[in-house]
C-alpha cells in the first residue's frame, strides 16, 4: 500500500468525471488499497479515486465509529439504483480543507457495485453511509460539495479558498525571502 496525495481545489483533475473500471484486475485492488491508505491517514470516511488524480469510477467508504466498527467499503462503478426523502446535514471534503457546509441529499439509497472480486453488490443506505455514498459518487462525476450550493455561496467559498491560498504561496515566497537573506 502507497499513501497517495489528495488534490485539493482549484485542482481541474478534481472536476474531470471518472471513467468506468472495464476490467477488476490487480491494478484496481491495489488503488483500492492505497485510497484507503490515504483516506484513513486523511482522517476522513470517505475518498473517491479522482480526488487522488485518478479517474477511475472506484471509491472507498468507512463509517466505522468509536462504538461501531464496520467493515471498510471498496466500491468500483458504485451507482444509486433507488432513492427516497430529503435531509440536509453538515459536510466536509478531504479536497477542500476547512470546509463544512449543510448539503441536502437523499435520506435513503439503494447503491449497486462491483467489490474487489468482481461480484456485484447492491446494499441499502441509510444516515451517514448514504451521505458518503452520495459525496463520493458526486466526486466520480466531477461534481464538488460547493456545487451543490447556490452560486453565490459558491461564489463566496470559491474566493475564501482562492485568497487562502495565495496567502499561504504569499507566506512561502516571504519566508523563503528572508531565509535567503
């Protein structure tokens, strides 16, 4: 297993939708071992293969909490089948650090892929695995959480982000500066 570095936005690979996985080989197993690598080191519950640069429709879920211990989701061509009702809750991404906003998405899913070995899965969702499910699949199809905002809270994110990180390269070129000196 290879830790792997996560894009962080305005990254464009991160709005690239992800092809489908043809063929379950070693290849596939072995990005499903590094996204969960890096999806654990990055302390979140969720990461999609295009948040590492790789465009395949393959994600890794865990929703294990300190009391429940579940076991880790690989997902390849994860799909939602069915849907039904309406929660909004908080969210964050491993790809746009620092923030949290409240999303609205289906309260229950039925989700259909394929696992490691190539069989298909179908599993019904509910709460925080629905949540995760539907946040990765998003991001499997170029889609980020801001996208399900309206534009001028995008707008207002979009600028926060931008100005945070000319800030920090600001911070960098500063302090190499003075190091030079």
């Amino acid at each position: 297993m290879a830790l792997r570095k996560i894009l962080v936005w305005p990254d464009k690979r991160l709005e690239e939708k992800a092809r489908p996985v043809v063929r379950v080989d070693d290849r596939i197993r072995k990005l499903l071992d590094d996204m969960a690598e890096t999806m654990y080191a990055g302390e979140g519950v969720g990461l999609a293969a295009t948040q590492i640069g790789e465009p395949a429709r393959v994600a890794v879920i865990d929703v294990s909490g300190a009391d429940e211990k579940v076991p880790l989701i690989r997902a390849i061509n994860p799909e939602i089948v069915e849907s039904e009702g309406r929660v909004t809750h908080e969210e964050g991404c491993l790809s746009l650090p620092e923030v949290r906003e409240e999303i609205a998405r289906f309260e229950k899913i039925k989700v259909r892929y394929k696992d490691p070995e190539g069989n298909t899965v179908e599993t019904a969702a509910h709460g925080l695995l629905a949540r995760v499910f539907q946040h990765e699949i998003d991001h499997l199809d170029g889609k980020l959480l801001f996208d399900r905002l309206s534009a001028l809270k995008r707008g207002l994110i979009k600028r926060k982000l931008k100005k945070a990180k000319l800030n920090t390269r600001e911070d960098r070129e500063d302090h190499e500066l003075r190091a030079a000196e």
